[in-house]
C-alpha cells in the first residue's frame, strides 16, 4: 500500500525530486536524528583523553566508551529494523529518540567509568531503533529511483557529516567540559522528537509477524564476547585458555545464532536476503570505511593531543577537511550516482580513502600540517562521499516489507564491523606498547595499529573492485535485471 507522502513525491509529475514542504521537514527530521548517531561517536574520541584523565581510565577502558556504544547499536539493528516493520515505523522512532535522549542525559552526570559505558550501550541501544527505522521510513516514503537516491544521499551524508562534524564539536566542547560532549545531544534530540511526532506520518505495521528475541540475545552476546576477548587478550594472553574459550564460545554463540535463524518462525534475519550480492558488497564496503575510519580517529586522537600536546580544538580543526567534504558532499552525491552507478562510486572513493591512509603513514613527532596532515585528510575525506552510493546499493531493489531489515543489515555490518576492527586495533596497539612514552616512542606503538587501519582500507577496496572483473560480476549482471525492473 502507497503512504501518503510516497504519493506527494510521486505526484510532482515533472519532477520527482521536488518534494512539499512537510516531505522535506520530515526527511531534515529524520537526517538530524541519523547525524547525532554518528556526531556521538566522534565528539565523544576527541574528548577521550579529557575523559582518562579525570577518570583514570587505562587505553583499553577508553575504547569501550566507543565500542560499547557501537556495539550496542549494532548488537540490536537487526532487531530495531524488524520491530519497525512489525509495530509501526513512527512508532518505534519516537520511542526509540526518547530513550536516546535520556541516556545522553544520564552520560553527562555520572563520574564512573563503568557507569558511563553502561549509559552509552543504552544510547547505542536507542540508536539501533532509529538508524534502521529512519532508514526505512524514507524507503517506504520515497519512490526507488531519482526520488529515493536524492534522499538517501541527503539522509546518508547527514549521517558521515555526524561521525567527521562530531570532530569539531568535540573540540569545542571538550574545551569547555567534556561532560558536555554527553549533554549536547540532549537539546537537539528532544527538538527532533517534537518535530518527528508531527512530521513522520503514521503507518499500519504488517498484520502478520513476531520477534526473535532468542536470536537478539544469542548475536548480541555473540559480537560483545567477541569484542571483549579481543581487548582483553594482549593482557591475559592470545594463548591463554581463557581468550581460546572465549573464542570458542563466541564462535558456538554465532554457530546457534544461525541455527535459530533457520527454524523459527519469524526470523530475526531471514538469511536469503544475504543472497543478494548487491547488499553483501555494500556491507564489506561500509565495515571498510567505518572500520578503518574509526580505528584511525582512536589513534590520531590519543596520540595527536596526549604525546604532541594539541588541544582538542588544535586536533578537530586539523580534522574538519573531512567534514567538510562530507558537507559539500550532499549537493553532487546523488547525481554521481544516478550518472556512474553505485558501483564504481564505491570503489573510487575507497581506493581514494586508503591512498589517504598510506599517506598517513608518513607521521613524524613533528608533522607538517600543508604536507603531510592535510593531503592524508583531504583523501580520506572524500572516501566517505561514497557513504550514500554504499546505502543506496544495500536497499535498491529490496521489498518494502524488508526494507528495514535490510538497513539494519547494512548498519550491523557497519557498527559491529567497526566495533571489531578497533578492537582488534587497540589490541595490536596494546600489545606492541613501549616504555618509552616520548612522542617517538608512543609513535612507534600506535604505527602498527595505523598501518592496519590502512589494510583494511586497502582490502575494502580491493573487494569493491572485484566487481568489475567479470568472473565474479557475472551472476549479477544476468540474475538482477529483471528484478530492479519489475520494481522499478
């Protein structure tokens, strides 16, 4: 059945990118809420050192006040995605946004470190509810086509402006507090909760349906064993029988995740969506881009202010060239898109980001800003403007019914991915850490962990570029066509 505002869109006969005014207030509504996701991740890296030192927390400590809200977020997408179709989008966004809110609140008054990583998972939580269900309201609102790319460029930058924009206001605020950086959410996500309650309309869920709440438990459990044997593991030991059970348990936590999948009734993720290429590429694809972004951040952040002695303000200004790009993004994306395909958008921008990485590599304990720092971030940079193209390829095609599943998909593989990827990075970082803390010894500890932040760049690039060998394009390009045509 066609929404209300599908038809406003569709209506405009001759343009089906001019949209009403309600249509663009609530897609602004829904880009804000998906920009605070990502703004809480990185506002929250700059102030990490603030953060240590007030609270005397180690460097593997400090990482979980990142994973644990991705990992949070990721551990439930699935979940948040499917309770959407099955409830009611608006529904479960308002809910979803209110519980967001609070958490923020309650982050910016507590003085423990568990406590503050106990109120971030809550915020990745809540996060898990929005980002896919945002994600599908548009979907369903927004015709496949011209319409819906526009769309999702604007919805999907806002979301990459987030994660690099959170680097300025990180500095910003840290410089007044870094409590701050846990309450400045507050008012923006209680002005989009308002402005959601008008504006989002109201949807019938799907008559029929259930939950796999078995199944949430077992892959959350599953990603957060994981995670934490990663970073505890240089402590205790990768040989250790406890990192070996832990991995074990993990892998059977997963093995049952699967076999749940496959024998109850209403899946959590009903595993043939995974046949579909197009949605597998862009996963790899974002788990590269989120994975290796966020990994480098982490060490930047760390060792830009606490070795070298920058002020969070000197580090996010350093950083915004890749906000900006991002920003600047929102004006060309959709039309790279709807020139070049979603393909090689991906693959561009991905080679683009790990050539910025490797350039990267050249950091000195006294670095050149116009030489060395600025060409690796204006590269990276422009690695995210193929942030939307990744989204647009994930949900294209796919019924409106599984429209949130698929984004929620798409986000897991982004948050738990990433989640993963810094773990693992802080692990290599952990286990290589010297005595000597001058700043070329603290450069030689954290090069491993950029250096594998570069190889996941790397790898990500090289599987978008798989696609266009035709060995491995070929079932795609004589299976889908008759499909997106029939949508479309």
């Amino acid at each position: 059945m066609t929404s209300p505002a599908t038809l406003s869109a569709a209506s405009t006969a001759t343009d089906p990118t001019a949209w009403s005014a309600r249509l663009w207030g609530m897609l602004i509504t829904l880009c804000i809420v998906l920009f605070l996701d990502g703004l809480d991740v990185s506002m929250i890296g700059v102030a990490l050192p603030s953060i240590g030192a007030e609270l005397d927390l180690s460097t593997s400590t400090l990482q979980w006040l990142v994973s644990g809200y991705v990992l949070g977020y990721g551990g439930l997408l699935l979940l948040g995605g499917r309770t959407a179709d099955l409830l009611g989008r608006r529904k479960v966004f308002l809910i979803a946004l209110a519980v967001f809110a609070v958490a923020s609140l309650l982050g910016g008054l507590v003085s423990s470190g568990p406590l503050l990583i106990i109120t971030r998972f809550i915020k990745g939580l809540a996060a898990a509810f929005t980002a896919p269900t945002g994600l599908s309201i548009i979907t369903t609102n927004f015709p496949e086509g011209p319409a819906r790319n526009k769309a999702l460029s604007i919805y999907t930058v806002f979301g990459a402006g987030g994660y690099s924009m959170g680097l300025l206001f990180g500095g910003l605020m840290t410089g007044v507090g870094w409590r701050w950086t846990f309450l400045l959410p507050v008012p923006i996500a209680v002005a989009a909760l308002v402005a959601a309650y008008f504006l989002v309309p109201k949807d019938e869920p799907v008559e029929e349906g259930g939950h796999d709440i078995f199944g949430a438990l077992l892959s959350t459990s599953a990603m957060l064993l994981l995670v934490y044997t990663v970073v505890s593991a240089p402590e205790v030991g990768w040989a250790s029988v406890r990192t070996i059970g832990s991995f074990v348990v993990a892998a059977g936590l997963f093995v049952a995740f699967v076999a749940v999948e496959k024998r109850v009734r209403y899946p959590l993720i009903r595993l043939g969506i995974l046949r579909k290429s197009t949605l597998v590429r862009a996963s790899l694809a974002i788990i590269a881009v989120a994975g290796s972004y966020f990994s480098w951040q982490f060490i930047v952040t760390l060792y830009m202010q606490e070795s070298l002695g920058w002020s969070p303000l000197k580090l996010a200004m350093a950083l915004l060239p890749v906000g900006l790009l991002v920003v600047a993004s929102v004006f060309f994306s959709d039309k790279l898109v709807d020139r070049f395909g979603t393909g090689p958008v991906i693959a561009i921008t991905l080679v683009v980001m790990a050539i910025g990485y490797l350039l990267f590599l050249r950091l000195n304990t006294e670095p050149s800003y116009l030489t060395v720092l600025l060409p690796a971030v204006l590269l990276i940079g422009i690695g995210w403007v193929g942030f939307p193209a990744i989204n647009i390829q994930a949900t294209n095609g796919i019924e409106d019914e599984e429209q949130g599943l698929a984004a929620g998909v798409l986000q897991t593989s982004m948050q738990v991915g990433a989640a993963i990827v810094l773990a693992v990075t802080t692990a290599i970082v952990t286990s290589g850490a010297h005595t000597d803390t001058s700043p070329a010894g603290m450069l030689d500890t954290y090069r491993p962990g950029l250096e594998f932040a570069a190889g996941v760049s790397i790898v990500g690039a090289l599987v978008a570029l798989l696609a266009f060998v035709p060995k491995f394009n070929r079932r795609e390009e004589k299976a889908p066509e008759p499909e997106l045509e029939l949508v479309g």
